[in-house]
C-alpha cells in the first residue's frame, strides 16, 4: 500500500543548508550528481593526470580488452597442482607473542602541529603494527587521536621511505658515513657545526645534547620547524622568562574567544583541546548549561565551525581587532591601567571597518564570566597580538595561579636560535657543517628570501640530512641519513602539561634508521667495536638508545635501584610516568605597552591589494603527509578537496576579480626582480573574508625544470600534487601575506571536490537548534524536517522485532528440511550515535575506519569520478539565512543580474556542520531486498552484513541506498598503483603498487582485503564485534553467560574520535552508553520517514547564541523551519 | 519436389534437447562432485619436513593436544608448535636426538650440528581455510566442540590427512545442529571419547547444579525432545544448560 504524503509548504523564513556551492545554485551539473551514483559518462572521463595514450577506456575498449583477457586465460593452466603452502612457526617462542592475536604496546609520538606528544596504544600482530590509538589511561588525555596520528602508520610502511644512505644522491653505506664524516666531525671538536632540530622535546636527547655540547664546545644547535609557533613563543618568554608554555585548559573556560585560532583543528595549543572543549559543551544535563564560543578568523576552519558567534575578518585585522578587543575587555572587566595603556592603539585603528557591536558585545560577555573566560590567539600570529590577548586573560583572572583557564608551565626549554640565524652564520662563514635533524624540509619550506639552497649549496658547507622522507634536502645534501620511524626507534617524549611518556619500538628498524637519540649518540661517541656473531639463545645487549633512554628515565623518576626496574616496566605497560608533570609557573609579568608600541596594523585588503593566508594544511601539515596517500585523498575538513591544494576565496572575491571554480591564476607579490609567485585554481569558499585568498601549505606541487623534470620528486604518491606556496613566505611575513595581487585566469585545473558526491538533498539530515529551543522542549531535533508528519506505516511486512523479540525469533525451530529460520540474538543488539554537538569534522574517524578496515585509496583521476571509497562520508554543510536585501555583503550588490532568481549568500552569517555518515545498519534495509545473490543480508545481532565473497558486483544495494553509504570497487586498488594508466589493465598487468610492497603488511589481518567488482561498506567494525563476542564465549565456557561486557567494545572511528562524538554499544545491555546516548530528546534517525529503522542516530547540535549579539537570531536555526 | 530431409530428422531437435540435456546434468553432477572440498581436499596427505606421529605423541604417549598446539583455546588459531617445544624432549642427549629424521630440527636448533641453518621448520600446510573465511578454535575447544569433529581421529595417523570436508557447508551443518558435536569440556581433547563415557547419573548431577533445574525437570525435557541417552541427548542438554546458539549468520566467518 503506497504511503499517501502531505507535504506542507515551507514556512520562507530561516537558514537553509547546503553543502555545495552548487547545490546552492541548483546548477545542472549538481542537480545530475543527484540522481545519478556516479557522473554520467564516468567511465569515459580522461584522466587528467595520465599521458594521452592511458587516457580514458572506452566500453568498446573494455570489451576488447576482457576479449584478450579471456583468450590468454587459457593459457595460464599450468598450476593445476595444489600448491604446498607453509606454516613456520617460530624458531623459539617469543615472549607475550600469541600467533593471531593482538599485542598491544603504550607509546608516544611527537605531536604534528602543536605542543607535547601525542600519547599511544600500537596494535601489532606478531611484532607488525598496524594500528595506532590514542592512550586512554593517560592522565591528561582522553585516547582520541587526529587523522595525522592514525595516518602516521601509513608512512612505516611507505614504499618510497629513505632505504638508506645517500652521498650528494648517490647510494652508499653507513660506513662510509662513518668514515666519511662522523670521524671527523668527532674530532673537529665541533667547530663551525650546527645541528638543527625541530619542534619536538624529547627529555633524553636534550640530556645528550648538554653532553655532545660539552664534548664539542663549538657546536651550535638551531631550531626550525616550517609552522613553528615563533610569534606564541616570543610572547611566552615576555610574560614569564625562558622555558614557560601556556597550555590552555579549555573545559576550565565558560566563555572562549579565539582570535584566529583553529584549537580544535590544526593548531593544538593545548593538551587535549578539543575533549577539554567539548567537556565544557555538553548540553544533556537537567541546566542544559554549555560553554559558549567566539571565533574571528579570515576563513572557516574546524573551530569556526564550531563557532556560536563567528566573525569572518582578514588575518593582517586580527592585530587591529586584538587591540579593539582589549580595550573594550579591559574597560568591561574593570582593568583601568590596561585600558589607559591601549589608548594610543586604539586610535591607531580604524574602528570604522570593524563591526563593534560585534566587539562590545563580546567583550562583556567575556568580561561577565570573568574568572571562567579565556582568550587565544592563532599560532601564526605576532608576538604582540599573542601580548595583547595576555593582557586581556589577565584582565579576565585567567592566568596565574590556581584553577585558570590558561595556566602556565615551565617546561625548561631551552631557547634556540632559528633558521635565519642559521642562514646569518652561514653566510657570515662561522658555520660550515649543517646537520638537518629535524621533520620539515627546509630546502623546500624555508622562507623564500633566506635563499638558502643557494647559500648552501656554496663551496664549503656540508649539509648532513636525517629524516625519513628523501624530500629535497635529502636530495640536495652532502649526505643523507635514512631516519627511524616513531614506531621503530626508543625515545621519550612529555606532554605538553609534562607528563612523560617513554616511545618504545614496535619492530626494528625496516631500512637501518637512526632514531633522534641513536643520531646523536653517533656525533658524540665512536660506534662500538664490532662484536663476534651473537651465539644463539644469548640474550641481546640493549641497543645504546634504550639505555640512554633509561638513563634519562632513572634521573627523572628518581627510584632506588630495587624500585626503578618496576618504574620502568610499569611506564612501559601504562605509557606514562605515574605523577610526572611541569611544574606551574608564576603569574605573567604585566604586559608592557612598549612590547606592544610596534604592533602592526594593515590596511584592510582590496582587489588590487589581496592578503594570502598561508594556512596549515589539514591533509600534509607542512608537507611531511605528502606521500601518505590516505593524507592525500581524505578530502579537506572544510572545502572538500582531495588531492590538492587551492586559493580559496569567498564569493564576493571571486566575482569581483572575475574568477570562477578552477581558474588557474597566478599570485604574485612584490614587484621587479623581487616579485613572488604562485599558481593556483580558485575555489570558492564561503564564509571567508573578503579579498582573503587562503592558500595550503605543504603540496610539493608539479613545476618542472629547464629539463622537463619535477622540481620536487617526494614519491610515487605526492609527487606532483598541488601546487608549492612556500614560495610566498617571507622571514618577515611566513604566513600572512598582504599587497597581493591575482592576474586573470591563465588556464583551467581540475579539481577533484567531494562536496557533491553522494550528496542527500535540502532534507533536515544534520539538525541543530539553540539552547533555548532545548530548554523549551527537549525533544525538538526529533521533529525537525519531514518527520514532523510521517504518515503511519501501514506496510504488512513488519520484519522481526529486534527489540522484544517474539520466543519464535529467540529460539526458531526448523520448518521444513531446508528452512533454516532467522535468529533474534536476545543478548547482543548493535548500535551507534554520533552526536553532532561535539562532532568537529576532523576526519579522524575517516582515516581510523580506512586504517581498520583495509580501505584503498582510488587517486584524484578516480576521486573526480565519484568513487572514494572512504567508508564514512564526512559530510560538511553550509548555511545561510535565506535570501534577504539588508543581509546581503557590500559586494554582492550590484554585481547580481545574471542569474535570475539565484540566492546570495551573506558570508557573515554563514554557519557550518559537520555529520560523519557512514552505513546506518538500517533494520529494514533497502540494500538486502535487491541483492540478487543474497551478499548483503541482515544478522541476528542486528548488523547489515557485508559478505564479499559472495558478492558478484551488481550494484543495485548502492543504487537502493537512501544513505549512499556503499562503495564499488571498480578496480583492483589494492593490487596496483593509483592512477588510471595502472588500474585499467586489470588482470592483464601482473599487479604492482600497494600489494607489491612493503604497504600490504600494514594491512588488519582480521579484515578480507578487497578485491575489484565487490561492494563494501561499514560494517560496525565486525571483526571487532566478533572477537569480543568469542571472547566473551571463551571466558563463559560451561555456562550461559556470553553476554559482551558493558562497553568492551570500542569500533575504530570510535575509538579515534577526538571528542568522544560516536558511541557503539549493544541496546539489550541497559548499563551500555549508547543507551543513554538514544534516551537523549537531541537523538534522531536519518530520515526517519522512509521507515529503514537506521540503527545508527545522530544527536542534534546545539548553539550557545548570545543574545545581545548582532545576527544572534540566525545562530542555529537552519534545520528548525525544515520541513 | 521431394522431401530432401529424411524423415528420422523429425526426432532430431528432440534428441539434441535430450542429448544437450543428459550431457548437462553428468556435467553438474561432475562438478557438484569434483569441485568441492570433499572430492579436492579430503585425503590430502602431504609428506612433512619431519614425519612426525601423532599416533606415538598423541595416541601411544597420551600427550595432550595443547601440550605442542598451546594457544588453541586462546587464539584463533591452533598454533604450530615453535622449534623449541620439539628439541624440549629430543634436544641432545635426549629421546631419539640423533634419528637422522630430526635432521630439519637439528638444522634448526642445535648450533653444534654441522648442517646448523638456524632456520625455522617449514611444515606443509594440510588445513586451509580460505582468506575470506575467520575461523576461530578459540570459540570452539572453550564451548564443548573437540578437535576430533574437523580434524578426525589425528591421535591414530601416523601422517596427518585432511580427514574432514571443512566445506561451508561442513560447517554449517553443525552451526544448525551443535547438538551432535557438544560434549563435556573436559573431553575436548580426548578424542576417543565417546558418549558411553559419560555417567548417565554424573551428567544429570551436573546439569541440576549448572542450570538450577532438578533432576526431574531435566529428564522432563529428555522426554520432550523424544530423545534416549545418547550423544544427541547429551548434547542437547549441553546447549540449553549453556546457551550455545551457534550464529549462522554469514559475519560470523565472512568479515
């Protein structure tokens, strides 16, 4: 019986929201997207990247090509023996080791993008890892990770690693490295050598480092890192002296206002921000109180998302605006000597083009929570704006002593000098021997005015390498020195609070690295004498860095002998010292308004004048993820692009400047002989400042020399991608560029966006609402959209009922001889929310559930035609209020016309979202109706299961899905190298790439690697699922209690999410969270109305708006008039 | 005219249906048969680096299964042995440490031996499941299921041979009817156990204390399921008293 639908109109007043500018358009191109899976013609699109003769198959190719397939594979018989296959066991059993279970191991790595170290849980199987986690035990962290962390496994087994030593590019020995320099080096007492080191603080090698400096008294050490935080640091050693880091604690915070700042994102100036935040946000108790958070920022950034209040403003105002807010915050939390102190600034700044109300608001706002209020300030950024916004968290009790929001550490680092004193040393001759130790690539990413491939490459200077990517200084150096991984080497590290972690390996060094501290041992002591074969049996001697490691270790922890072997043993098992931390330091000095005098302040940027943000780069940080290809194809939290980097505009910009989506343009700054330049396609972004273009960092991009060859080969994944910005940065400007200018177009560039693929229409699909709304009726998310008026199901097919199963579904009994009836598993019944309202889109759960699940990547060509085969879809949408004249920006008007009827958006009002959706496990599945062969069918524990051997490729489960939640493996991806050249030869090519290399050990061996002409999808993690439940049998043995524990299950997006957003857990076990989480008046199925009885639900976002605010009336209502 | 074609080719597209028919059917018949486990896998005897005799270890000896196979009843897998656990007993000095068929074992571990490699014993695989399918022991040997019902009576071959299908369908015959298979824990890796070892008497004894149920009950459900003392009854007693529904779900192998 077909449901009668009434649908009412739409009430004209609201938000909408959109996830593409397209879909905002209603442009034909995305109106096509929608009703097809995959864009018309797929199979017909060129590669892009690909010669002309690999480009495009067509169907009549393809038949020829399956033709020769089928002739040749009769010739290939000759195997018809049973091929002997071995088992090996171990020679002599290994110690914790059972063969085919997991051996998980506590360690730590450095962090990428902020302070302290990122504590972890290895999983390994038979001494191979293949999975990182966060720490759960750790004190100050909750155990979620970042996609950079669970991606980091990847680059282990990164084919195109440095296998060895190289001598100015050619192959060569580690003797002769030994020979060649370190005996020398050694005995040059080290004079005229620098070491240069990054950001990273590791306790045992600054220890070694005071003694090789001891033993070589001329060696001088730098510090330089691409994205270091220079500004933050300079102003720390203002306010409290040397070696103090303020470590924000956020859930300490009420009120936050964050002055370019993406905490939750790509800039962790805190130890665990984005769990603190989200502490502070949840909204379920009976007060429904939650934090409230002010963002300024020139383009949308995870934070901003977050944002109740966000206010979109070029990077070179934020000083402007720091100073407005100080004095509006001084003067509302009572600070008169601050106030008196801006007063100079102040009228330096042209308050006209500043939205003030938007200032004053929040400044009281901050102020009235005073004690309970913090500010921050982006990395990037001046020391005097970071001076600024201490001064403002001393007006707001916000440091000092005592339960602050920011307090203050002393991590006793020392000070070191950077790479422009490097290069003055250089230059001046005092230094001649450089040693790059560090992560970034400073012949790739050093400011563009230091010129220091040329100053390097001078006769005299030898440039010693050590890193574990062969990127352009590897290439360029006198020597390189092959690196060991995080996961290959022993090391120590302390959080950004001081709690000491010890890095200990997973498995010896795949190509004879050198770990930081082995490095070091080697400048300071002669290798030890080659010792006679080892005897068998015998014990190894440790090697020198773990001993080293336990020296400093035994320092630290200061146990007696008889207790510090069960110290170490107990920090090696739980990945911490037990009680370590920094001590706290004293209270700021007061801000001097000298230090703060020469603030810059910018004109605000105009066509002719663009600022560039050189941002940080969600995907390659600063370049380092270049050839990690889940970093490469895991589309961009906020734009959605995969495989590239862009200059990202808002609208306004764009028209304008006359550009559109995928214009090629150049960006150049400067003028004459000094000008620098930039070629990027344009994309456009909404929400972003105007005449603000933002530019990734870290792509090593594709320009060619003289000879026609890359610039910079980093490997077979990331060579050629994007496009190099570094270019643009400036010792005086390293990531706010002003004074730039865009010539037209000079050619088109595709870009391979994600934003329209698979997407779901303008249905209330991630809802949220306001506090307010919460508190005047709970449930309001549940009726959002069209299930406000769901007609009743009066279908007569119920399907079993999961939730009180009838004794016919617990205990069926055969019928007929062949009937095997279905099952209602009355102990286990899956499930899963995801709470939008700490969901911050940060792809970690996309990279964990592709590091599970033996997830392919597909390669830009493939991505352009739809077919990523990322399990969870992070969907990302925009919205505006609706179309109204006096919200319209200053440049949208006047410049309308030539699209009737088209909406505008008002970039100030724009809002984002971010939903994860991957397989819902609907109850009643349209995908296991139309599976011809019965490969996807439901299980008695309530999962949509997925069994690929049976699985003949039709794809009607992926055209049935309302959730687009399948994905085809239209190639071998797993067997051959990405790019269509590769991939379409199919069985006709012997396979290369992935499966031929040293990446297929980092496959999960409790998950069936895919092959081509298979669907997959989510699967609740069902190897997890299933070792819990066997392991529950094990423990049960004779008795009838295999019921899984109360939350032993963790699924892998789950475990690696940052905020704790998604829960797993069983319905038939009261005392499971995800029961609490589903009792929540936020919860709501994704369209509900179309009775697929999803299993998975979300929970709506709430916003914090601030009343008194200018627009607050917009925050949070877009999905409130959905119908 | 006259008729070109002879009558009898009247019969003739019957007989081609019949014929293509007949043809058809011994040609599934034949891959029904030969195309499957029971006919490629069944009777697999692979000669080993060592020859070694379950039926001396496992059978004269009496040793326990998880003497060598250790970690049966906690991994997934049934691991074998490390080099180490043989040379335990036939190390130097020891059981039969020079028969000239523990050579690989030698080479393996006795770094006095001219032929000392060092290197590990490679036994030929006999068991295979395929990459797609997760079978667990673990799951098995700790609810009830000896090893004896997928690998036969190993305690007598003197070679060991792929006794079992180990088809799906192998599987799922006993997925449907655990009943035939379950048996006391303790019995698992006794694998001449049969059911006329267990005391009639004993067993109920054991189930009243398992399962809160008297005696009189329990013979009630004998009566029921129209059962007499045997493995079925046993069996059938185990799965109630433990709850051993065995999933047939297809995630429970496929993943």
């Amino acid at each position: 019986m077909k449901r009668k639908w009434h649908h009412p109109e739409a009430p004209s007043t609201g938000r909408q929201y959109w996830r593409s500018l397209g879909e905002l358009e209603d442009s034909p191109e995305f109106t096509e997207w929608l009703q097809r899976e995959f864009p018309r013609g797929a199979a017909e699109l060129s590669n892009p990247d690909a010669d002309a003769e690999d480009g495009g198959v067509s169907r009549r190719n393809f038949i020829k090509l399956m033709g020769a397939s089928t002739a040749l594979a009769g010739f290939g018989m000759s195997g018809c023996r049973r091929p002997e296959r071995y088992l090996v066991p171990y020679k002599e059993h290994v110690e914790w080791v059972v063969p085919g279970k997991p051996l998980l191991f506590a360690s730590a790595k450095p962090r990428v993008g902020g302070r302290g170290c990122d504590p972890l849980v290895v999983t390994t199987y038979e001494g191979r890892p293949v999975k990182v986690d966060g720490n759960r035990m750790h004190p100050m962290m909750v155990g979620g990770s970042d996609a950079w962390t669970q991606a980091s496994i990847l680059d282990l087994y990164d084919p195109d690693r440095s296998r060895g030593y190289l001598k100015s590019g050619d192959v060569t020995t580690a003797a002769d490295f030994e020979a060649g320099f370190l005996k020398g080096f050694r005995e040059g007492k080290g004079e005229k050598a620098a070491l240069v080191i990054g950001e990273t603080v590791s306790p045992t090698r600054s220890r070694l480092l005071d003694e090789l400096k001891k033993k070589l008294p001329g060696l001088k050490v730098f510090r330089y890192e691409a994205l270091a935080p220079n500004g933050m640091r300079a102003a720390e050693r203002a306010l409290y002296g040397e070696g103090v880091a303020q470590v924000p604690r956020l859930d300490k915070a009420q009120k936050i206002l964050s002055l370019d700042c993406d905490f939750l994102g790509l800039d962790k100036i805190g130890e665990d921000s984005p769990a603190e935040f989200t502490r502070g946000r949840r909204v379920d108790d009976d007060s429904h109180e939650m934090n409230r958070l002010y963002v300024v920022e020139p383009a949308f950034t995870a934070t901003g998302g977050m944002a109740d209040h966000r206010l979109r403003l070029a990077a070179s105002q934020i000083p402007a605006i720091a100073i407005l807010l100080a004095e509006q915050v001084a003067e509302a939390a009572g600070d008169a000597g601050l106030a008196a102190a801006l007063k100079p600034l102040v009228a330096k700044v042209e308050s006209s083009v500043m939205n003030v109300a938007w200032i004053a608001e929040a400044a009281k706002d901050l102020a009235a929570a005073k004690g309970k209020a913090a500010v921050v300030a982006g990395s990037r950024h001046s020391k005097e704006v970071h001076l600024l916004v201490a001064a403002m968290n001393a007006a707001l009790n916000a440091t000092g002593a005592g339960d602050v929001p920011v307090p203050a550490f002393k991590t006793g680092d020392a000070e070191l000098p950077g790479l422009v004193e490097l290069a003055k040393a250089a230059e001046e001759g005092s230094v001649d021997t450089i040693i790059f130790s560090t992560d970034a690539d400073p012949y790739f990413d050093a400011p563009s005015d230091l010129y220091l491939q040329d100053l390097l490459s001078s006769d005299g200077i030898t440039v010693v390498h050590h890193g574990v990517r062969v990127n352009a200084t590897a290439q360029a150096a006198t020597w390189h020195v092959p690196s060991a991984h995080y996961l290959e080497s022993w090391g120590d590290l302390t959080s950004a609070t001081g709690v000491y972690s010890i890095v200990q390996p997973m498995i010896l060094p795949l190509y004879d690295g050198l770990s930081d501290v082995d490095l070091v041992l080697a400048l300071t002591n002669a290798p030890a004498e080659k010792k006679e074969e080892p005897v068998a049996g015998a014990e190894e001697a440790p090697s020198a860095s773990m001993l080293a490691v336990r020296a400093t270790f035994d320092q630290l922890a200061g146990k007696s002998d008889a207790e510090a072997d069960a110290a170490w043993n107990a920090t090696l098992r739980d990945g911490y010292l037990t009680g370590s931390s920094f001590d706290r330091a004293a209270a700021p000095a007061a801000v001097a308004p000298v230090d703060i005098a020469n603030v810059e302040l910018a004109d605000l940027p105009y066509p002719e004048a663009l600022e560039v943000v050189l941002a940080t780069s969600s995907s390659l940080y600063d370049g380092r993820f270049a050839n990690n290809g889940w970093m490469q194809e895991v589309p961009n939290p906020i734009s959605k692009l995969t495989w590239d980097n862009a200059a990202l505009m808002n609208f306004a910009t764009a028209e304008a400047l006359g550009l559109k989506d995928e214009d090629l343009i150049e960006i150049s700054v400067g003028e004459g002989a000094d000008a620098r330049k930039v070629t990027a396609p344009v994309l456009r972004s909404p929400g972003q400042a105007d005449f603000t273009i933002q530019l990734d960092l870290g792509y090593y991009g594709a320009d060619k020399d003289k000879h026609g060859e890359l610039i910079n080969e980093v490997g077979l994944v990331g060579s050629g991608v994007g496009f190099n910005a570094y270019p643009l940065k400036t010792t005086a400007a390293p990531y706010v560029v002003v004074g730039a200018k865009v010539s037209k177009p000079v050619g088109e560039y595709k870009l391979a966006l994600t934003a329209e693929h698979y997407s779901m229409e303008g249905r209330a699909i991630a809802r949220e609402g306001t506090v307010d709304m919460l508190k005047a009726d709970e449930n309001f998310a549940e009726f959002q959209g069209m299930d406000a008026h769901i007609p009743p199901d009066d279908s007569l097919y119920k399907g079993p009922n999961y939730e009180n199963p009838t004794e016919q579904e617990t205990d069926p009994k055969p019928g007929f001889p062949m009937h095997h009836p279905f099952r209602v598993d009355p102990n286990h019944q899956w499930a899963m929310t995801v709470d939008l309202h700490s969901c911050i889109g940060c792809n970690a759960c996309t990279i964990a559930c592709q590091a599970e699940n033996n997830i392919p990547i597909v390669g830009k060509g493939e991505v352009m035609r739809g077919r990523e085969m990322h399990w969870i879809r992070m969907d990302r949408y925009f919205s505006t209020p609706e179309f109204a004249a006096e919200t319209v920006s200053e440049f949208d008007k006047g410049t309308d016309g030539e699209e009737p009827g088209r909406r505008k958006i008002d970039d100030d009002a724009v809002e984002m979202i971010t939903q994860p959706v991957a397989c819902q496990q609907c109850e009643a599945a349209p995908c296991e109706t139309v599976c011809p062969v019965n490969a996807t069918v439901h299980t008695g524990d309530g999962l949509n299961a997925m069994t690929y051997n049976r699985c003949i490729g039709t794809r009607y489960c992926a055209n049935n899905c309302p959730y687009k939640a399948r994905r085809f493996n239209y190639f071998d991806y797993n067997k051959r190298q990405i790019g269509y050249g590769n991939l379409r030869w199919g069985p006709l090519k012997s396979p290369t790439g992935h499966a031929t290399t040293s990446e297929k050990l980092q496959k999960n061996p409790n998950v069936t690697v895919r092959m081509r002409g298979v669907i997959e999808k989510c699967t609740y993690c069902v190897q997890r699922i299933s070792s819990a439940k066997i392991a529950a049998k094990v423990k049960a043995k004779d008795s009838p209690d295999i019921q899984v524990g109360t939350d032993a299950i963790k699924v892998a997006c789950q475990q690696a999410c940052p905020t704790e957003a998604i829960v797993f857990g069983n319905l038939k076990r009261t005392d499971d969270k995800v029961n609490v989480m589903k009792a929540s008046g936020r919860n709501y199925d994704l369209l509900r109305y179309i009775g697929t009885l999803p299993r998975t639900s979300y929970l709506a976002r709430i916003k914090n708006p601030n009343p008194a605010m200018p627009g607050s009336d917009f925050v949070g209502k877009a999905t409130s008039v959905m119908h | 005219m006259g008729n070109i074609f002879p009558k009898w080719l009247n019969w003739l597209p019957l007989q081609i249906v019949v014929g293509v028919g007949i043809i058809g059917a011994l040609v599934s018949l034949a891959v029904a048969y030969t195309f499957t486990p029971k006919y490629t896998r069944v009777g697999y005897m692979p000669t080993q680096p060592i020859p070694f005799d379950h039926s001396i270890h496992a059978g004269q000896l009496g040793m326990d299964c998880r003497y060598c196979h250790s970690f049966v009843d906690e991994s997934p897998h049934s691991n074998i042995p490390a080099a180490q656990v043989c040379w335990n007993c036939h190390g130097p000095g020891k059981v039969a440490s020079d028969s000239p068929s523990l050579e690989p074992l030698r080479a393996a571990m006795d770094t006095n031996y001219e032929g000392y490699t060092g290197e590990p014993i490679k036994w030929v695989q006999v068991h295979e499941t395929p990459d797609y399918a997760y079978f667990n022991h673990s799951a098995h040997v700790n609810r009830g299921v000896s090893c004896v019902e997928c690998h036969g009576k190993v305690n007598e071959m003197e070679v060991v041979h792929h006794e079992k299908s180990l088809s799906m369908s192998f599987c799922l015959d006993c997925h449907r009817a655990p009943e035939k298979a379950l048996r006391p824990i303790d019995q698992v890796t006794n694998l001449d156990f049969t059911v006329a070892d267990v005391d009639e008497k004993e067993f109920y004894a054991y189930l009243e204390k398992k399962t809160e149920k008297s005696v009189d009950e329990l013979k009630q459900l004998s009566h029921d399921w129209k059962l007499d003392w045997g493995q079925e009854l046993m069996g059938m007693h185990l799965k109630e008293a433990w709850d051993v529904h065995p999933p047939q779900d297809c995630t429970t192998c496929h993943r």
